[in-house]
C-alpha cells in the first residue's frame, strides 16, 4: 500500500537529517580528535614551559625543586623524566622509554608509541651544562576527553535528529491537508458532484493543483450541459422522421392507405428512412473521428477539380430551390493533400447546411483561393448568417441546433462537428464568420503540396 505524503516528507526530512549527521559526526569527530590532541600537546608545551622556568631559577641539581615540580604535574596525570647534567634519565619506567624516544638532547614535542600505547611528550633542555627534563602525558587522558566531547556532539546531533523528523512529520501534514481536500474534491466530481470547489492556497504547486482541478469542475459541467442540449438535439431530429415512419406504416398496417396513397406512405417512409440512415452515419462517423482507427488515405488532391465537380452537383439542387450557385477561382490546379472522399463529405455538408438556410433568389457561393502556401475553399450563402457570438461556437455539437431551430431551418446539429472533424484530422483547418452575400461563410484552408507553386490569387 502506498505511504502517504506526510509519511514520505518525513522519511525524507529523516534521511536527509541522517546523512548530515552521519557526515557532520564523522567530520566532527576528526576534528575533535586533531583539536584534543593538539589542545593538550599545547597545554603540555606550557606546562613543560613554566617547569623549565622555574628549574632556571632553583637549578635542576637541587633536588627539593624538582620534587615541587614533579608533585605539582604528577597531579595532572604526568610522568616527569629527569636527567642532571652527565647522568641517566631517572622516573617511570614507560615515561623515561618514551622521553628517549623523542630524545632529550634539546627541546621537542611530539606524539611517541611504547609498548603499543601512545604518549605526548614535551623535553626541555635546562642550564648550561645540557641538564634536561620530560613531561610524558598518556594519550588515552586525551582520548577520554574525545570521546566526552563526541558524546556531548552525539546528544545534540540526536536532538536535531529528532527535531529534523518532527518538523518532517508537521510539514507532512500541513502539506498534505490541501492535497487531502483537492482528492476528496475529485471524489466528489467521480461521483457526479460539479459544483464543488478547493480553496486555491498554499505552495504555488498545491494552488495549481487546486486550480486545475476547479476549472475541470467547470469544464466538465459546461461539456455536461452540451451534451445535455446535443442530446435533445439529436433526440428532436429522431422524433420528426420516426414519426412520420410510424404514422404512414400504421396507415398501411391498417388499411387505410391504398394504392396511390400507399405509394405516397411508402415513399415517406423510404425518405424518413434515409434520414435517420444519415443521422445515425453522422453520429458513427463522429464518434470515429476521436479514435486512433480511424482511416484516411490522404493523397495529393486537386481542389480546383473537386470545386468544379461539386458545383455541377449542387448547381442542379440549387435551381430547384431558386438559389443561383456561382463559382469563383484559378482554373489551373490546385494541389493540396488530404482524402478525396472525406473532402468531398465535407463540401457537400457545407453546401448542405449553406442551401438550407439560403431563401429563393439569394446566391451561394464556392470560393477557390491560394495565398502563399496554402489553398483555401469558401461556402458562402446569402441567408440570415448568424449573431456574431455564434461564430466562435459553430462547430459544437447541436449548438446552433439549440439555438435556431425554433427561428430557422435546421439540420442533426452534429453536421458542422462532423465536416470541422474531419477538416481537422486531415490537416486542414475550418473557420466561420460572416459572408459578404449576408449569410455565413465557412472556409477551409490546406496547405499546397510542396510540388504546388504558389498561384497569384484570382
């Protein structure tokens, strides 16, 4: 099971605390060790000082000086090594080997080992005629000041351990708490909660955090609410044809349509039929759209040629409805890349949507343009366009279905998401804004393949 976030700042305030101790003990120690060593080899050096003065005065030959010396130091722990001028060294036995070993020819100070233990020594070579003396200092008196100075250290590396794991765990905590309420917010949100909300505070990274997880909130509920409307879109589509298939078959189921009538009810039926075909393909196919499946076969395609056979298509639709089609661009080619079928798809959507709003007698327009490298292909229509905060919102799903389809005609509501889909996964970018006919214009820009010189625009 995981550890929680408090458990781990505090694992880690302890390891981090560890190291430092476990480094500044070793360092500490060392250099305790070196200053002891070298504080007490000084205050030996003043000791074998002050008694080389005072020998001066009583001179090492008298012998009740040197026993008020050796009384005063031997106090201390100190061995005195004496040797009179032409004589041998007289005192301790270990004191007087380690006195030889550094010499007492002239004044030295330095660290001897005998018998395997360690001295400090000091020598000091008094009057005239080469008489000398030792102060000999066991090191383990020094020693057990190191390791009382080391334990002292110990304590209160210790202490700032457990201060270190303290602070480690409240740290934890106070961390921890605005994590522990954005987790209980997300909870919220699984369980189908939008309005709830984390205080954006503490560390930058927390209120990050906070505010994210806020302005998911607000994203899932505004995406709630258009699927929401997208479905009552979708839902009243679905009612208009299935009501007429329902009520012309229970005609026929009952009798009451026959033969003329019959046709007619069953023709009704066959275009309702196709309709919801289309819905029902348009919702398929915009739900592919977001999956990694989906195939394109994405070719270098003449714009201009599918322009043309596009019109030839939709001038016909046009004259039935009274609408005039006319056609604007560079009769050389066009080359951009993208898949033939699903482009066609999109114009014929586009023209779709632009013929179903167009009254009788106002003009649509196919609109081919290059500039610089890339290759553009407006739909333009002379109907009642849209209010300028629709544009930003055009290809959302049922949208403008919401909004116009108790004012205007209007298709599924997924048309314009399904053409601007497909414009997207193909490269290509779809835009909306107002046309200079009056209506609404819907451009899609590719870029030109790289064997397509630019075309001065027409």
């Amino acid at each position: 099971m995981r550890g929680s976030l408090a458990g781990r700042i505090t694992l880690v305030c302890l390891a981090v605390a560890g190291v430092a101790v476990i480094v500044a003990g070793l360092v500490a120690a060392r250099l305790i060790r070196t200053t002891a060593d070298n504080a007490l080899q000084a205050s030996l050096a003043a000791q074998a000082d002050v008694v080389a003065s005072q020998l001066d005065e009583t001179g090492i030959g008298n012998r009740l000086g040197v026993g008020k010396v050796a009384d005063v130091v031997r106090g201390q722990g100190i061995s005195v090594v004496v040797r009179r001028a032409g004589g041998q060294p007289i005192g301790d036995g270990v004191a007087v080997q380690a006195a030889g070993k550094l010499g007492l020819a002239a004044d030295h100070s330095g660290r001897v080992t005998v018998a395997g233990s360690q001295y400090l020594v000091e020598t000091r070579v008094v009057g005239p005629r080469g008489a000398a003396f030792a102060l000999v200092l066991p090191a383990r008196n020094a020693e057990a000041t190191q390791r009382a100075l080391v334990r002292n250290i110990a304590l209160a590396l210790g202490i700032g351990l457990g201060v270190a794991a303290f602070a480690g765990f409240v740290s934890g905590r106070l961390l921890g708490r605005p994590l522990r309420r954005a987790a209980s917010a997300a909870g919220s949100l699984r369980a189908g909660r939008r309005d709830v909300r984390v205080p954006v505070q503490g560390p930058r990274e927390v209120a990050e955090v906070a505010g994210s997880l806020n302005s998911l909130a607000d994203a899932l509920a505004v995406s709630e609410a258009r699927q929401r409307e997208f479905l009552l879109s979708v839902s009243h589509e679905l009612r208009t044809p299935l009501t007429a298939v329902s009520g012309f078959a229970e005609a026929i189921a009952d009798g009451v349509a026959s033969g003329d009538d019959a046709v007619r009810a069953g023709q009704t039926i066959q275009r309702e039929a196709a309709r919801l075909s289309r819905l029902v393909e348009d919702l398929l196919e915009l739900a592919r759209l977001g999956a990694d499946e989906f195939r394109l076969d994405i070719a270098s395609l003449d714009l201009a040629a599918l322009v043309r056979d596009c019109a030839e298509v939709w001038r016909l639709r046009c004259e039935r409805e009274g609408v005039s089609l006319s056609v604007s661009g560079p009769s050389s080619p066009v080359f951009v890349p993208a898949d033939a079928r699903r482009l066609r798809q999109v114009v014929d959507g586009l023209a779709e949507n632009a013929l179903r709003v167009t009254p009788a007698g106002a003009p649509m327009v196919f609109s081919l343009s290059v500039s610089g490298t890339s290759g553009s292909l407006a739909v333009r229509d002379g109907g009642p366009g849209l209010a300028p905060e629709d544009y930003p919102v055009a290809f959302e799903r049922g949208v403008l279905n919401a909004r116009y389809r108790d004012r205007r005609p209007v298709g599924s509501g997924i048309g314009l998401a399904l053409v601007h889909g497909l414009v997207t996964r193909m490269g290509g970018t779809l835009t909306a804004g107002p046309a200079p006919e009056g209506g609404a214009a819907f451009t899609l820009t590719f870029p030109l393949t790289p064997t397509t010189a630019p075309l001065p625009h027409p």
